[in-house]
C-alpha cells in the first residue's frame, strides 16, 4: 500500500492506512472513531493520533492552490480535501468502461485497471473498519482479471501469455480465489500444456489444505474432464 508523499519505512505505513481511513470516511472521522479504527485492541492515544495526523498533514502537503490536502480543523473530526484521488477509484471507472464495451474493444481498460493493482488491500492489514472494503476489492479485482483472461484466451487470436498475466495479477492479491484456478487450468489446457494444468490445481490443493478448505465439485470436474482428454 502506498501513498503519494509517504515513505513506506518508519511510520510511513501507519500514515498510509492513516489516509485510507480519512479517505474511505469522505464525511470526516472523529478522534475517537480514528483511534480506535487504527489499532482497535490497543487504541492510539490522542496525543498520538494528533502527532500522526500532523506528520500526514505534513507529508501530503498542499495543492496548486495552497490548500493542504488535510486541512487542519478545530471541530475535532479530520477529513481530506476532496482533491485527493485513490487508484480505487480509477480501478473501478477503468473496470466498469472495460466491462461495457466487451472483448471487442474493452480488454486495454481491464489491463490498465489490473495495472493499477499493487498487492492487497490496505497492505494487507487486518483492520476492523477496513474487513467490508477488503472483500469488495477482492472480489472486484478478480472478477476483472477472470475477464480479461476469459477474453483473451476466448479472442479469435488468443493471447495465453497476457491471459495467465490476469491471472497471476489476480492470485497475487487473492490465493484461494478458485475461479482463477479454473481460468489457469483452462489457460494451460488451451497451451496443451498438462503439466501446467496439474501445476494450477496441486497449487490450488496445497492452498486450500493451509486454509482448511475444500475444492469446489467444478474444480474437480475441469481437471478430471482435462487430465482424461489429455490421457
């Protein structure tokens, strides 16, 4: 997770997830409601959260216009500029415009949406008032990449390698995520590669036994019908 203007070493990544929160909360967030949202077992303390929000403010700095990016506010609830712009944001216009025109013509938006992803949400951290957001992210990131890849193995000249890109971009930020697993299986059947194929679904195995976790019947059922027509 980055954040324009702050360093991801010290507590950079504390005044990151800092930004995302005031981002995601466009209505402002009280000083108690920040506190305990950044650390909800151990809330911050108040002279703490006042020193961060000033090192935040500090480090976005101002606009063309001189106006700080995190204005400062004595009513005791912080809240961004709306000139602030989030990737998310760009990922999901990028997504929806993809998505409306098709394979035919849409497949450069879904690459540059999927370009924008960069590990997962909010780095990964396990944030109560982050948990809703994460899930949505997941799933919409990788149904783009299920997309893109379907729509380039399926294109009148397919192209695999950009196809198993999707997928790879996908699985980076969800592991367990078993429609992509189909997607690569299908990937490497389509390359005639069987041992690509059994490579997606033993990852996939391997993934689910450290989660506890069984395979859905149509995993089972796409490997089987491919590994039987390669035999």
């Amino acid at each position: 997770m980055t954040v324009t203007g702050i360093q991801a070493s010290g507590h950079g990544f504390k005044l990151a997830l800092l930004a995302a929160l005031l981002y995601f909360k466009p209505d402002g967030c009280t000083i108690d409601t920040a506190r305990e949202a950044m650390d909800p077992r151990n809330p911050w303390s108040k002279p703490t959260l006042q020193v961060r929000i000033s090192e935040l403010r500090n480090r976005l700095g101002a606009d063309g216009d001189g106006n700080l990016y995190l204005p400062k506010n004595r009513t005791g609830t912080y809240r961004l500029s709306p000139k602030v712009r989030c990737d998310w944001d760009r990922f999901q216009q990028l997504a929806q415009r993809g998505l409306t025109k098709g394979p035919a013509c849409g497949t450069g938006d879904l690459e540059a949406a999927l370009a924008l992803v960069r590990g997962r949400p909010f780095g990964g951290a396990d944030l109560t008032w982050a948990a809703a957001r994460t899930q949505e992210m997941l799933a919409r990131i990788t149904d783009v990449a299920h997309t893109l890849a379907t729509w380039h193995r399926t294109a009148t000249r397919p192209n695999l390698e950009a196809a198993r890109r999707a997928v790879r971009i996908g699985l980076n930020i969800d592991d367990s995520a078993e429609l992509l697993y189909q997607d690569w299986m299908l990937i490497e059947d389509q390359a005639h590669n069987p041992t690509g194929v059994r490579a997606a679904y033993e990852t996939l195995r391997d993934i689910n036994r450290g989660i506890d976790g069984g395979m859905e019947p149509a995993t089972e059922q796409l490997y089987d019908t491919i590994m039987s027509r390669s035999a």
